[in-house]
C-alpha cells in the first residue's frame, strides 16, 4: 500500500482551516466618537419623521441608510404595547406609551454589527427627565449577550454596542424610581457594518504557516 505524506505546507494550511471558529465578542461604547470610530457604513435614523405626541402603532418597519430594522415595544402578560413619540416638534424621539414597556429593535439587515444612540428618560407627557437610570441589553446572532446599567441619562447620553456578529436584537428600559415612572426614550439609532477582523489566535497560526512555508522554501532552494 502506498503511504500518503504531508509536506509542511499542506499540514501549516491544515492546521488554518481546522482551527475552531472564534466566540463573537460585543463591545460597549459609552462615547459616541468611539463608537463611530469603530463602524462603517454609518447611518442615523433621527426620528423626525415620527408626528409629534403621537400614540403609535405597536411596531414600525424602518429605514437607516443601507440598513433597515423593525422597531417595536413590549409589555407584560396581558397588556397591550404601543410605540409613543416624545420630544418636541423640531426633534421627535422615539418612546413607549407605558412606563414598564420595553422599546425593542430587531429583524436587522444583515450588515448591521453596531447599534447606538442617545439613551435617556422622560416623564408622563414627553419631556426629558433628569438623573435616570436605563438599562441596554443586545443579543447578537451568536447568542452573545450583554446587560449594561447606565444612571444620570441626559439626551446627550450616546451608548453603542460593536459586535464581531450581526445584532440580533437590542432592547432598551427604564429603571423605575421609587414612587415614581419614568418612560424609557431613543434618539439618533446609529446603525452601522464593521470589517471582518481576524482574531489574535488566527494571526498567530497565520504567522506559524507562513513561517513553515518559508522554511520549506529555503529548504528547496538549497537542495
């Protein structure tokens, strides 16, 4: 029987195309500078087409650029779930018509690996209301999720996440306040794409292969 050798090169290129496929990881981004430094392909969804005090439907279907998602609010058991647009009429911002709803995005198109925007409170008619605490939670296309608290919003408080997999969903609420609500509010959605970036681990058998296939080379040479 004839028996079969590898040569250096096709064990190097083996070893690349057997390696196991690295955990997507998310990044938070607290500083709006940061995080568009870290997408391309940026486009805002400013909400100004939204009217002004309008209770809304339970779910819209809207457009960011390239990119297009579906925004919508979710209750608890047993209670109806409405979209609500706060702000003024010059800048609409995009809110929930119940203090406990979840403001909900998802059903991402396929290039959208970062989400972000201004993050804050308002009371009971649309106005912003000061020192709140809003919790973010994203879900990307690996399962991966992450929880972060951010207190003392202000609507100039921008938060994005990066992930190296497409978003799944991003969720946004209020923490209510002892004796008192408060209705969890977005501005500016700022979607965007990132490159695909090979992992440190890959770098490292990349480096490896090309350091056998060049040592094979030389070997060549001289004989």
């Amino acid at each position: 029987m004839k028996r079969e050798y590898f040569t250096a090169p096709a064990l190097a290129l083996a070893a690349l195309l057997s390696s196991p496929a690295a955990q997507a990881e998310i990044t938070f981004f607290n500083s709006q500078a940061a995080y568009l430094a870290a997408i391309s392909a940026t486009a805002v969804d400013k909400f100004d087409d939204l009217p002004f005090w309008a209770q809304g439907p339970s779910y819209m279907e809207r457009t960011a650029g390239d990119h297009n998602y579906v925004a919508w609010s979710v209750a608890g058991p047993g209670q109806n779930s409405t979209l609500y647009a706060a702000g003024s009429a010059e800048d609409s911002w995009l809110s929930t018509n119940q203090s406990s709803d979840y403001l909900t995005f998802g059903y991402f198109s396929d290039k959208v690996y970062g989400i972000g925007g201004f993050f804050f409170g308002t009371d009971e008619s649309g106005a912003y209301k000061a020192g709140q605490t809003i919790r973010l939670n994203v879900l990307d296309a690996d399962g991966q999720e992450q929880l972060i608290l951010v207190d003392n919003t202000n609507p100039g408080s921008f938060f994005g996440f990066v992930s190296t997999s497409r978003i799944d969903t991003f969720q946004v609420s209020a923490v209510q306040p002892n004796g008192d609500f408060t209705w969890v509010t977005a501005n500016d959605l700022t979607l965007g794409n990132v490159a695909a970036v090979p992992e440190p681990a890959s770098y490292a058998l990349l480096l490896a292969g090309l350091g056998v296939l060049g040592a094979a080379a030389k070997r060549r040479s001289r004989a």
